[in-house]
C-alpha cells in the first residue's frame, strides 16, 4: 500500500473516531441513561462549556456565583457568535430568554434547553436558518447552583424521576421563585441584572408541578387577567395559545392552563385560575412588558415525557414567535408606552368563589378512598382509564380595589435597602441633592396583624387598614425621587404601594414603624388627660364619641394611650409610612 493513502486512510479514521466522541461528548446524562437520570452541577456546568467550546454560535458567560461560591452560567445562542444584545436586536433578531432548575428537583427544563440549545447549533431542524436569522437565545440552565448541588434521589417524594435531583430552595434556604421583588440572594441578582441587559421578547421558566393526576404532561401559566397590559395578554391568549395547544396536540402533546383545584388536590372542588403578582418569575417578566410563560409538567410523568414536551412547548413558541413577530414586536412597544400614561392600576384580584364556566378536563377517572390508618379520605386514580371530566373553571376574577398612580414616590435616604432595590431593577431615579421640606401624601395603619409563622424568612404582615394623610416631612440630601411614567410602572406599584399582595410592607420591610420606642406612665398621663379636657371644648366632644363607639370596653390604658396620641410627645411615624406620594 502506498504511503500517502496509508495516511490517508489513518487521518479519515483519525477524523471519524473524533466526530464521534465529540458527538458522544455532547449528549446530555439524560440522553446517555435512557432518559433516566439528569447532570449534577459539575456535570451541567462542563457540558455547557463544551457546547461553547465545539459551536461558533454558542457562548459560555458567568453572570454571578453564589453564597457558596458556584458559578451561575448563561448559554448565549445566537447565529453570528454574538453576545452583545443592542448589536444583536440591531440585526433584527429578538431575544428568547430560558432559566432552568431554579428549583433544581424539577430539572425538566434544563435538560430540554441544553438539547435544543445544541441541536439548533447542529441545524437539526430544516427552518433552523429562519429561526436564528429572527432569535437569538439566552438560556440560564442552572438558576440555582448550591440547590442542584445539593444532589438526592429523595428530593421529591412525589416525582417520578429523575433517579436523583437537586433540592427546592438555595443555600440559603430561600425559595428564588418567590424572590424577584425582593431580591434577597445572588443568585436572582445575576437574573435580574442578565434581564435587564437583555430585555427579551419572550420568557420561559421551566418547572414541575405537584397535584392531582390527570393526562397532560405540561400545563403553562400566563398573566392575562388584567393586571398587565392588554396588549400583551390578548397576544398570549389570542395568538400565541391556541396555535401552541394545535401544535403540541398534533405531537401527542395534549397541554392545558396550569392546574390548581379550589381545594388542593380535590378534583371535584373545581380549577383556579388566577394572576400572579411580580414574586414569580413569568408575572416579573410581565410586569417588565416582556410576555412570560411558566411551565408546569407534571411530576407523575415520566422523566422523558416531561423533558420532550418541554423542548417541543419551546420550539414550537419559538416558530409561533416567528410568524408573529410583528404583532408581538407591536404589542411590547405599545405596552411600555401605555406605562408611561397610566394613571389608575387594579391591584389584588382574586377569581369569583360563584362565577365559573364549565370545561372539558383531560383526566382520569377516580375515587374517594377512606384511609384505614389515618381515618381520612383521599382519591385514588385510574390511569387504565382515562376520561373527558367536566369540571368547573373558576377564571373571572376581579380586583379587590383600583389605586390612584402618583405622579413620583419618594424614598428617604435612611432606608438605602429600599433604594438599592430599585436601582437593581433599573428604574431611573433622581437624588436629592440638598435637605429638602416636602408636603407629601402616605399612610397610616391601623388593625395591623402578623402572620403567625415565617415565610421565606420574614415575618410578613397578614392585615391591616390604610387611612390617607398628608404632612410636611424633612428629606435629607440622597433620599430617592422616582417617577411612575417609566417602564416597569406595574413592578414599581408592586413594590411600594403597602396594599398590594407582593409589596415590600407586606415583606416585613418596614416593620419597625410597627415598634412603640416611647411608653408614659399613668401616674403622669392621668393628669395630664384631665388637664387637656379643661382646656379644650372640641376634644371633650372628640372624646364623648370615642367612649360612645366603644361602649364602655375601654380599659384605663386605652383611654390614657387616646389621650397621649393628641399630645406633643407622641412618636408622629408611629404606624406611618415612610415613603411619600408626590
């Protein structure tokens, strides 16, 4: 044999052995184990760097580390290599932004978004050059590092695989998808500060849901019920969800809204549909004007039916986004432009407990069984017979109260928390750059309750009655001026006005307005009340009708503490608010 086809022959061979391990290279732990298990961050994180290393369109980028000090990446698909979103969306390209595991025991979404991040890298799909030359993707595939480090098989008493999984919440025991207003961990730091140098067109978070059984694999959630702009809910309701409930039922696919009964996991209670407030991530990105979509699979599906309908749900949004792209273009620029003239928001709404519309349910049928051991009932499924139930949905909801937009919030510099926090979510904010005296309008509280257990590590207030008042306040040089015509208006309502279910009073962020610093006693408070009657008519009258109300029930305490409010030493910021309306 001649020499130069001997080596011919050794470099074809050379060649061929190493596209196949390169190939092998990047087939996920999911793919490599039938389907079985999932990547552990190691593992997530080295195939992410391989996909950046053997394609030209994909990048690798640290966005932040967390508490223990694991890197959170971020996937950068776009068809030229690019990472700079301006020159990016200046080609015409919008941006689709995924984030995976930030509940790592529900791993669906990471596995699907890695596959479909390479198999449009490989062009596996014959309209791949239709879709990067209109999308370009940027995809979080470990939302929560230090939670899939935390690697069990008994994560998820409920799931049905992967053989092991990461944990709920961070290493700081917060569960991030109640974090994006307050934004207490680096870890949604990283995502809000990616999302605001972003500014996608299009949002997925990927999830699985607990629940009762029934036949669909994934169910979604969307926002549009009024509380976000128009706009932008019609184009998900109207456009977007009846063309990806055809294209996923033509995959064997059948897919509903997100499934949550009245009563939990009582199928006969009824289904809940119901917005969302800025906490979770797909009302976040509402509330930004970029239209969101969380998806639920269900967990007692198997791990391989949960992945692929998850990488098929995103695909064919993708294509539907394409063929769209105009409209929804449209719809996101009216949005943030109708932010910048809202003068009224709806807040809180709930769905009727009485108005309901029947549908047709993809379940199976069921039982009640009373349990021997415990004495109580629970329903039991039949998964040999599937079954079209008729269930009624509770969808009409309405809000409990509509607020008036002021025209500007001011934050007093003391509470910098408060501040840093709207900076983080780039709200344009002006400074004080003297000590100013301003006349404001706030709040003052009464019937304040607590909650008798925490919540993501706050003690959060469950009730209170606001009462309107105006006063003079002293301002220091730095505290905040924000307008409320700039985009994002929703989120900013969300934060600062106490009533909203989200806000950052019902957080527990000003509970030392709550704290009495100063207390009298009654040996002095006695005379002192007797002496203010002698010398004013009006508060006689005042204090005739107090006793009047209350019938007698008043202790000496609380008619001295009457009395003591009306004089000069009472604390004035007692159970007031400290951010004015302007």
């Amino acid at each position: 044999m001649n020499k130069a086809i001997s080596i011919l022959i050794v470099a074809v061979v050379f060649i061929s052995c190493t596209n196949k391990s390169n190939n092998t290279d990047l087939l996920t732990v999911f793919e490599k184990t039938n389907y079985l298990q999932t990547a552990n961050y190691e593992e997530t994180i080295k195939l992410s760097k391989s996909f950046a290393s053997s394609f030209k369109e994909i990048n690798y980028v640290e966005i932040g580390k967390t508490l223990q000090n694991r890197e959170i990446p971020l996937l950068i698909l776009d068809k030229d290599g690019l990472t700079n979103p301006e020159i990016i969306k200046n080609k015409g390209r919008l941006v689709v932004m995924i984030n995976a595991c930030i509940h790592p025991g529900e791993p669906n979404g990471k596995d699907a978004g890695l596959m479909l991040l390479r198999d449009l890298a490989n062009r596996k799909f014959k309209n791949t050059n239709e879709l990067l030359d209109n999308i370009s993707i940027i995809f979080i595939p470990v939302c929560s590092p230090d939670g899939l480090a935390n690697f069990s098989p008994y994560n998820r008493i409920n799931q049905n695989g992967p053989e092991e999984m990461g944990w709920r919440v961070n290493s700081q025991g917060l569960n991030l998808n109640r974090d994006f207003i307050k934004v207490e961990s680096p870890e949604i730091e990283a995502f809000i500060k990616t999302f605001n140098k972003w500014e996608p067109d299009f949002f997925f978070d990927t999830h699985s849901s607990n629940g009762a059984d029934y036949q669909y694999v994934l169910t979604y959630m969307i926002e549009d019920n009024s509380n976000y702009d128009e706009g932008i809910s019609s184009w998900l309701s109207n456009i977007w969800e009846p063309q990806i409930k055809e294209k996923m039922f033509d995959l064997h696919y059948p897919i509903c809204r997100y499934v949550t009964f009245r009563n939990w996991g009582d199928p006969t209670s009824g289904l809940y549909l119901y917005p969302s407030t800025p906490m979770f991530s797909q009302a976040y990105a509402a509330s930004r004007n970029c239209p969101g979509v969380l998806i639920e699979c269900h967990m007692l599906k198997p791990y391989k039916e949960r992945v692929y309908s998850t990488y098929n749900f995103i695909l064919e949004t993708m294509n539907i986004v394409i063929e769209n792209k105009s409209s929804l273009q449209q719809s996101i620029a009216n949005a943030k432009n109708n932010d910048l003239q809202m003068k009224q928001l709806p807040i809180n709404f709930n769905p009727s407990q009485n108005d309901s519309l029947m549908i047709d349910f993809l379940g199976y049928e069921f039982q009640s069984v009373k349990s021997e051991l415990t004495g109580g009932n629970y329903y039991v499924y039949d998964k040999s017979k599937p079954a079209v139930l008729s269930f009624p949905m509770f969808n009409n909801c309405s809000p409990e109260k509509t607020i008036n937009i002021p025209e500007k919030y001011i934050i007093p510099v003391e509470y910098t928390n408060i501040i840093r926090l709207l900076e983080l979510h780039n709200f344009e904010i002006e400074y004080l750059k003297e000590d100013q005296e301003l006349e404001i309008k706030t709040y003052k509280f009464d019937n304040v309750r607590f909650r008798s257990t925490p919540n993501e590590g706050h003690q959060m207030l469950s009730n209170f009655t606001t009462n309107e008042i105006s006063r003079k306040v002293k301002y220091h040089a730095g505290s905040a001026i924000v307008r409320t015509s700039q985009n994002g208006v929703r989120l900013l309502i969300s934060m600062l006005e106490p009533e909203v279910n989200s806000s950052l009073l019902r957080w527990g962020y000003f509970n030392t307005i709550f704290q009495r610093v100063e207390y009298f006693e009654v040996y002095k408070m006695e005379p002192m009340a007797a002496k203010m009657l002698q010398s004013d008519q009006e508060l006689v009258k005042e204090y005739e009708q107090y006793l009047k109300e209350n019938d007698g029930k008043l202790s000496q305490r609380q008619i001295l503490d009457w009395f003591y409010e009306r004089t000069p030493y009472y604390d004035d910021n007692y159970l007031v608010y400290p951010i004015g309306r302007m």
